[in-house]
C-alpha cells in the first residue's frame, strides 16, 4: 500500500492506495504516529484509492480515533466507496466513524514522513 500525505492550512489529508492488509496496516500505525504531532487542524483520510481493506486495517482506524480523542482531536473519511462503506456498516463501525459524503481532492503540500 502506498501512503500519502498532505498538508494544507485546513486540513492534514492522509490518502491510502492500493491494499490496507496486515502488513501494511503495521507501516501505517507507525506513519501516523508521526503525524499526529502535525495535525493543527482537521485530520482526513482519503479512502478513494483504497482498493482493500481487512479487519487489521479496521483495527488502525479504530487506534488513530484513540490516538486523537485525548488530545481533543478527530478524523473524517473521505472519498469512500459504496463498497468499503459496506463493510464498516457489517462490522457495526459506520455511526462511529466520521464519513464526509463529499469527495474531496489531495491538495496541500505533499509531506515526506521518515520511514515513507
């Protein structure tokens, strides 16, 4: 999976491509950990891209609202599909997550984060 990041003065877009399997749900908890400390405003992630996703990539969305919450912060999806809507409405996770039913482009600087 491919994991990229932008930073506008609204918003800190995080867009996935390709598949949110085990390993690459690893290299994306690490990937956000270090951008939390960057997030001054909104924090999105971009799901337009998202061709795949299991119950670890599940579990790495659930993290990062952990992550957040303490510091008074949250996140949006972006760019869902019907079809990656489906599955966090069978896993009883579409009312707790934030989805923000309008597409919504990348734009912002793209950020290099160590380990990217």
């Amino acid at each position: 999976m491919k994991i990229e990041i932008f930073e506008s003065p609204e918003r800190l877009t995080v867009a996935l491509i390709g598949d949110l399997d085990s390993c690459a749900a690893q290299e994306l908890d690490t990937q956000l950990e270090q951008i939390i400390p960057l997030c001054k405003g909104e924090l999105t992630v971009d799901l337009g891209q998202l061709s795949y996703l299991n119950s670890t990539g599940i579990r790495s969305f659930i993290r990062l609202e952990k992550l957040l919450a303490p510091e008074g912060k949250r996140f949006v999806f972006t760019n869902a599909t019907a079809r990656l809507r489906r599955i966090f409405q069978y896993c009883g996770l579409e009312s707790y997550f934030n989805f923000l039913d309008e597409d919504v482009a990348c734009a912002g600087t793209e950020l290099a984060v160590k380990g990217a």
